[in-house]
C-alpha cells in the first residue's frame, strides 16, 4: 500500500460516524477495573466465598475494602462524563450506591433461601451461594440495578453483561425484580428492561421474558423508553423454554406457564398454560 493509500486509509477510520471519539485528557470505563469492581462487591456481601485479587493481595479489611471500592467507583463513574453532556457527580452517587449494600445483601439472602428450599439437588445455603449461576447472575443484576436507579448509565449494562458472558444468563439491569427469586439452570435466560417480577418467582432455563415487534417513529428509528416487556405476578413459575413477550402481557400470581410455551396475551391469576402440539388457532 502506498503512502496516499495509507493517509487515505487512516483518515476514513478516525471519521467518527455516530461514535463520539476520546479527546485529549478524556476517559472512558474501563470494563476490566468494572469487572474487579464487581469481584470486590461480592467479596463485601460475602466474605470468604468471593475473594477479590486486592484481598488475596493485601488481605485488605473490610474497611480497607469499602474505602478502595468508593475511590474506584468514583473514578469509574466520573470518566462517564466523556460519554455524557453533564459531568456525573460521581462522589455523591458512588456514596448513595455504597449505602444500599445492606438491602441488596438482605435480598441476595432471600434469593439464596428460594434456591435452597426450591432445588432438592441444593445441599445446603453454602452450595448455592458457591456453585450457582443462577445466583451468580442474581447477585450481578442486584448491584447493577442500583446503579441503574441512580441513572448511572453504562457501567450497569457493563455489569450485567459481565454476568451475561459468565453464565449464559441475560439481566437487563433496568429490571424490576422481586424478593425470593429462583433461576434454575439459568443458560439461555432473557430479561428485558422493563419487565417486572414479582416476589416468589422460578424461572428455568431458556425462559425469554421480551418485548414483541419495537414501535418507530416517522424516520423508521425504534422508540425508547416505552414499557416493552412482560409483568410476572407472585408465586409464577415458568418453564423452560417458555417465551412471553409485550409490554401489555400480565401474568397473574399464582400462574404456572408450561415449557416452550408461546405468550403474547396476558393470563388470569392461578392458571395454568401448556404447550400443546395439536391445539388449533
């Protein structure tokens, strides 16, 4: 390639398109201090079963711990001032974050006692919390998801698509999520942004909870911001392979879906619905 062709080349890949380029002095995230963010997080709620590289490394206290999460977080949060007109107050967000800890770790308790009681192959709390991807991407979503009510953007979704690529598990951190909730299994699970579910749910594998065909707006664009996804009633199990989608579809507590069923309408509380091969219409 010849000189021209090289300057040619060179300046057609720094066109920015609709990616906004770094200027000098800016940040971006950075996924792999986000990926140990999360570690260190889960190595607070539950010492001993996660152990963050710092702790292995500098047998930091727990106090040591929470001080390094809040300078990283901080740090994490603010380079999203790059991506975003006005700069994250990212001191005041960090701190609020860090202050729901203890309610996300009272709800990570709760979701270990669904999983105890509800899997019989569960010897004890300790092997769910050890061995389960199910958890495992719980625990994820439940961070994730105060960050999102705190409207931090970006690092939620880097967050759950940690969780996504670790165990085959699809939480959209924008999720509405109740108390006791149960994934079995968990590979091939999808939860969109705006589903919401109730307390006492199970879900098994391969369960899409989606949003049917997207609205556009007059230039053929998807509209944002629209309640898309499905709402899942107390005490639902759902079985695997089952798909339920729209924003208007309400299932009603009690309700049990049958595997590889097709949902789009919404069911009353306490029934049950079953794939059937030979149904008409």
């Amino acid at each position: 390639m010849d000189r021209n062709a090289l300057a040619k080349t060179l300046d057609l890949l720094q066109e920015n398109g609709v990616v906004k380029t770094p200027g000098p002095g800016d940040e971006i995230p950075d996924r792999k201090k986000v990926v140990e963010i999360i570690k260190d997080l889960q190595s607070l709620l539950f010492p001993g079963y996660f152990v963050s590289r710092a702790v292995k490394k500098d047998a930091l206290s727990t106090e040591k711990l929470l001080e390094k999460l809040e300078k990283e977080l901080v740090h994490e949060i603010a380079s999203l001032s790059f991506l975003y007109d006005s700069p994250a107050r990212a001191e005041e967000t960090a701190a609020a974050f860090l202050e729901r800890l203890p309610k996300v770790k009272k709800l990570l308790l709760k979701d270990i006692q669904a999983l105890y009681e509800g899997d019989p192959a569960a010897k004890s709390r300790e092997e769910v919390l050890i061995c389960y991807p199910g958890f495992y991407a719980i625990s994820i979503y439940r961070l994730a998801h105060e960050l999102h009510r705190l409207k931090v953007p970006l690092l939620p979704r880097i967050m759950t698509e940690y969780a996504h690529e670790k165990t085959g598990i699809d939480i959209h951190a924008g999720a509405e999520i109740g108390e006791y909730f149960f994934i079995d299994h968990g590979t091939g699970i999808v939860i969109g942004e705006t589903t919401v579910i109730g307390d006492h749910v199970k879900l098994y594998q391969g369960v899409t909870l989606g949003a049917k065909s997207f609205e556009v707006d007059e230039n053929g664009n998807p509209v944002k911001d629209l309640k898309r996804h499905p709402n899942i009633g107390n005490h639902v199990v759902i079985y695997a392979n089952a798909t339920i989608l729209g924003g208007d579809t309400f299932v009603g507590d009690g309700c049990v879906i049958g595997g590889s069923v097709w949902l789009t309408h919404s069911v009353e509380p306490g029934k049950t619905v079953y794939y059937s091969p030979n149904a008409k219409g």
